[in-house]
C-alpha cells in the first residue's frame, strides 16, 4: 500500500492538524482569561479596594495589551504551523515568544501583588 494512502498516515495527519488546532484555542483561552484580568484588575478591584485607581488601571492597560498580543501571536503561530504541516515540516515556537510571555507575566502578576500589598 502507498504510504501516502496508508489510513495509519492519514490518521496520523489528522491527529496532527487537531492538535494544532487545540493549540490555537489553547491561544485563544489565554487571550480571553488575561482579557479577563484586564477588565477584573483595572475596572472592577479599584472600586472595591479604594484608594488610587492609577496603579490598577495601568495593570488593567497592561493585561489588555498581553492579551492582544495573545490573539495575534497566536493567530500568526497557528498559520505558520499549518504551513509547516503542509509541507511536512515542524514549526517550533520561538524562544523569544517564550521568554516575552512568561516576563510580561511576570511583571504582571508581581504588580498586581504589589498593588493590592500597597492597599492592604
């Protein structure tokens, strides 16, 4: 049998795309959840804690902008593994979309501590 018609291969590049296609979700449901964030810390947590709103809208701002970057990188990610599977190639993430990530989390989720410490 053609290895090109072998149902075990065709199974297998399903497989593949669906899971490329998770991961673009996965992209998604991040962007929403630090959506999320944005509006909870810079439009709902000042009205609750009192005190200077700026601190929290700021964060608010920076979440909003994490998210957006979300949305695109993960849109740009998901086209370039497609391509990549087209011609049966492996697209890896890049090393600086890592590392940008995990530090604007970071930073993040630090002043976010550090604002609700601030008003404790």
């Amino acid at each position: 049998m053609d290895a090109v018609t072998d149902p075990a291969d065709v199974d297998a590049t399903r497989r593949t795309y669906l899971a490329a296609e998770r991961t673009w979700l996965a992209w998604w449901r991040s962007g929403i959840a630090t959506a999320t964030a944005a509006i909870a810390v810079g439009g709902v947590v000042p009205d609750l804690v009192g005190g200077s709103r700026a601190p929290y809208v700021v964060l608010g701002a920076g979440y909003a902008l994490l998210s957006i970057a979300m949305f695109i990188v993960g849109g740009r990610r998901q086209t370039a593994v497609e391509r990549a599977l087209g011609r049966g190639d492996y697209e890896g993430i890049p090393p600086q979309h890592v590392v940008g990530f995990t530090v604007a989390g970071a930073v993040l989720a630090i002043g976010t501590l550090v604002a609700i410490l601030a008003n404790a």
